[in-house]
C-alpha cells in the first residue's frame, strides 16, 4: 500500500501508524482495531466482509463512514500490470447536501399533500354550499310562484328577465312577450296580447 498526504489527514493517521508496503487486508483491520471506522455505521467484522467483497470485485463504488464523522467513497480499479489503484474522496459535504435535499423534497411532499387535503375539502365544502343554495333558491321561487301577487327579476340594465306564473292569470298577458323589456319601454310602448 501506498498513499500521499491528504489520504493520511483523512484517516487521521501519523507515520508512525502505517508503513510503506502494508497489505491491503492488515491496513483495513489495523482499521477496524484503532476505530478508525465508525462502529454505529457498521460492526467491524461487517465491514472487513464488505471491504473484501468489493476489493475482490471492484465493482461500482465503495463507501463507508469513518470515526471521526467523515464520510468516504472508494473507486479502486485494476491496472494492466495487475496492480490495483484507488481513489478515496471525502464526500461527506455531498452527503450532507443529499440529505438536507432529501428533506426538503420530504417536506415538500409532506405539503403539498396537506394542501391538496385543504383543496379538496374546500372544493367538497363549495359542492354542498352550491346545493344548499340550489334548494334554497328553489324555496324562494316555489313561495313566489305560491304568492297571489306577481314577481319579476330584472338583469343590470333593468330589462324583465323572469315573471312568477301569477302574471298571466293576475294581469292576463303573457309572461314571454315582456321578457327583454323596460317598465319604461312596456309603459310606452304597451303590451299586445
């Protein structure tokens, strides 16, 4: 094995710990033996099993977090004289940028879903209030259309837009051809029967 500076400061070693020529296997447990590798990520005997596994296949990336709350990604890669060479980055700024995204995508699920919740109660809560205004207005039309009297709507610009059915059998003259017309302009222009 051999290494430079920075790989070193990472693992918070001194030259006095490892050696030029060591092997692969003896660094990883002299690892595990002076906690170098957090116990809580993974037991010792754990993570021996998986760094042997990945060495002997290389596959992909390894990663793995170290005592002093690092966290490592190994890319290891065989060369064409046999040899093995690797690339050991911190990536524990990534990690902690991947995690506060993950939470703020959480949270953003968590809130539009209790707004989506809001929507449809609100859209439920217009449905009945529309209902009830439909029966009610039904009420008022059924009590106008029962009064003796006769009723009338108009729009904005006070043209007849609706008579009760007393009209007809109160003034005898029919409902339709007063429709679209002023009081001004019946008062004026009279009505045909």
């Amino acid at each position: 094995v051999s290494w430079n500076q920075t790989w070193m400061e990472i693992y918070q070693y001194s030259p006095e710990m490892i050696k030029p020529g060591m092997e692969y296997e003896a660094l990883n447990r002299f690892d595990v033996k002076q906690k170098v590798i957090d116990e809580d990520w993974r037991p010792g005997e754990v993570y021996l099993k998986e760094r042997t596994a990945y060495r002997r296949s290389l596959k992909r990336s390894y990663e793995f977090k170290l005592s002093n709350g690092k966290l490592i990604s190994v890319r290891e890669r065989r060369t064409s004289d046999g040899g093995i060479v690797g690339i050991q980055t911190d990536i524990t700024d990534l990690k902690r940028v991947e995690e506060s995204l993950r939470k703020s995508h959480d949270e953003l699920e968590l809130r539009i879903h209790e707004r989506t919740r809001q929507l449809r109660e609100e859209v439920e809560e217009r449905k009945r209030t529309m209902a009830a205004l439909k029966v009610s207005e039904q009420r008022l039309r059924d009590m106008a259309d029962a009064a003796t009297d006769w009723q009338w709507e108009t729009d904005e610009n006070f043209r007849y837009t609706r008579f009760s059915d007393t009209i007809l059998s109160v003034l005898n003259i029919d409902p339709k051809k007063l429709l679209g017309k002023t009081r001004l302009a019946v008062v004026v222009d009279g009505v045909e029967n």
